[in-house]
C-alpha cells in the first residue's frame, strides 16, 4: 500500500481546502481516497462566531488536510501530496472506484526534478496532485 508523505495546498493552505458541504464531501475521501475524520469544528466555537466555519480534519499516513465550509472556491484550489509510490497509490484508488482519476504520467518541475504523477478532480471540485519524484 503506498504511503502519502507530505501535502502542499495550491493555495497555501493544505488545513482551509474549500467545500461547500463538508457532509456530502467527506465519503469520497474516507471511501475512495483512505483518509480517516479526526476532528471536527463545528463553526460555533468562540466568538466573534460570524468568522466561524465549519471545517473537518482528515488524516491519512500522518499527513493532514482540512476541508472547510468557508466561502472559496473549490474549483481554484486543491492539494498536491507526494507519495511513495504512485503505480500503487493510482492502482489502490481506481480498486476503491474512485472516478475522474487521471492516466500516470511524467512531469518535470522546479528545476528539473522529475516525477512520476497522477491527477484526481474531486466531486467537490477540489483538484489533487499525486507525485513521486524519480
């Protein structure tokens, strides 16, 4: 089973990733994707509670990412993950039928480092990077 070993959200912030219904979204990543729930905020925390919002934890290989009932845009923003081996994560997804997976190819990146990448657009809208540098 491949191992996720790090996470870098294209907007700066793997922990405030944008959804507009944490309940209808959490299945997929939990279902398709092998994340666990490990914490919830249910927006009514402290005051001043109009900048409150609920945002959910989702942990997986020790790596975390937040998805957050906050206003943005899911389809501007999403994460990228670097992982141990991508053949097995790619091949562990599609088992799980995860859907608008994308084929395994090549990339070159800052400064020439190569990896080997796969691409998955949630039904949120939330896009995701899977890469292993070669």
């Amino acid at each position: 089973m491949a191992k996720l070993l790090s996470a870098y959200g294209y907007q700066g912030d793997a922990m405030n990733l944008p959804v507009t219904d944490i309940e209808t979204a959490v299945p997929y990543y939990v279902r398709h994707m092998g994340f666990l729930v490990v914490e919830q905020d249910s927006g009514a925390g402290e005051p001043p509670y109009e900048d409150a919002f609920k945002r959910l934890i989702l942990e997986r290989d020790g790596i975390r990412i937040a998805l957050a009932e906050n206003g943005g845009d899911p389809e501007q923003d999403g994460c990228a993950f670097h992982t141990d081996d991508v053949t097995a994560l790619h091949d562990e997804f599609i088992a799980t039928g995860l859907d608008k997976i994308g084929k395994i190819d090549e990339e070159t990146r800052d400064g020439g480092k190569r990896f080997k990448v796969f691409f998955v657009v949630a039904p949120d809208g939330l896009c995701y990077w899977f890469g292993q540098r070669q």
